[in-house]
C-alpha cells in the first residue's frame, strides 16, 4: 500500500465530505446526526484553529483526520484529534497509520499528549485501534451517545503521551 499523508487543502473538501456523509451515516464513531449538512460537517472539520490532514493511495482521498489543542490556554498542550476512513477503504490499515502520523505530527506540533474525550464504547474496532497505538482508556462516560439503534451508550476517554 503506498499510502501517502499530507495537510489537507480546499481541493480536498468535495473528499472529506464524501467520507463524512458516508461515516455520519453508520452512526457508529461521530457524535452528528446522518442528515448534517455538508456546510455544519465541514465547518467543523476544517475549522482553521485545527491542523486537517488527508490520506491518500494512488490520488484517492481514503482517509481525513485532524489535530487541535483539546482546551484552551492551560490545556492547550494536549491534542484532541477527529478521525475518518472511507467505509468501503476499511480494513487496508489506513486508520492504524494515520493514528501512527498524527502521534508524530501532535509532537512535532509541540504536543505533550493527546487525549480523545468521546471513543464509543461500541466501537471495538477504533478501540482496539488506539489502545494498540499506546493509547490508554482513562475514563468511561455513561449514556453520552444516543445511538439510533443501541439507545444511550457509554464512550471512553481515551490519552497517551506523544
């Protein structure tokens, strides 16, 4: 696989809306509502105080994720991180290696940690994901996810030092 990572552009927004309608669809990773709008989805995901990245096999945007300080001022030094693959490009390793260049980028960044506040508890496979990065479940939230089918599930504050 020869997959290549670089900061995302306005040409990559068409992509990353592709992926996230496809992602909010399955209710399974982000907190929005399947119907968000492209305009609300990339607002969010490209807003200018994050650092968006692509992940790209032979000019197909397959994967987006983004770094940003997870609070302000004197919390700013921990990284807070979104990430998505396009469903049908599952399974080929592209979220395990943007986990592995975001790790390095939020050090490079000047980053001491990062800290993920909302990891399903459902979602085994991101779990599974990030714990295999290094990464250690520090907390359990009760019933933060309406989850359209499960109903109210529980999610994992997930951190590790970068």
């Amino acid at each position: 696989m020869d997959l290549k990572i670089r900061k995302a552009t306005a040409a990559d927004q068409d992509a990353i809306w592709e992926i996230t309608r496809q992602v909010i669809a399955t209710c399974e990773s982000l907190v929005f509502a399947p119907d968000s709008s492209r305009e609300k989805m990339l607002a969010f995901w490209c807003d200018p105080k994050k650092h968006v990245y692509v992940a790209i096999i032979e000019d197909q945007v397959l994967g987006t994720f983004f770094l940003c300080d997870n609070q302000p001022d004197m919390g700013a030094h921990v990284a807070n991180g979104g990430y998505m693959t396009l469903p049908s490009a599952g399974g080929q390793g592209i979220g395990y290696k943007m986990g592995e260049y975001s790790i390095a980028e939020a050090k490079r960044l000047g980053y001491k940690s990062m800290q993920f506040n909302i990891v399903f508890k459902s979602n085994e496979h991101a779990v599974r994901l990030w714990q295999k990065l290094g990464f250690e479940i520090v907390g359990e939230l009760p019933e933060v996810f309406d989850h359209p089918e499960n109903g109210l599930t529980n999610a994992y504050v997930m951190w590790r030092r970068v």
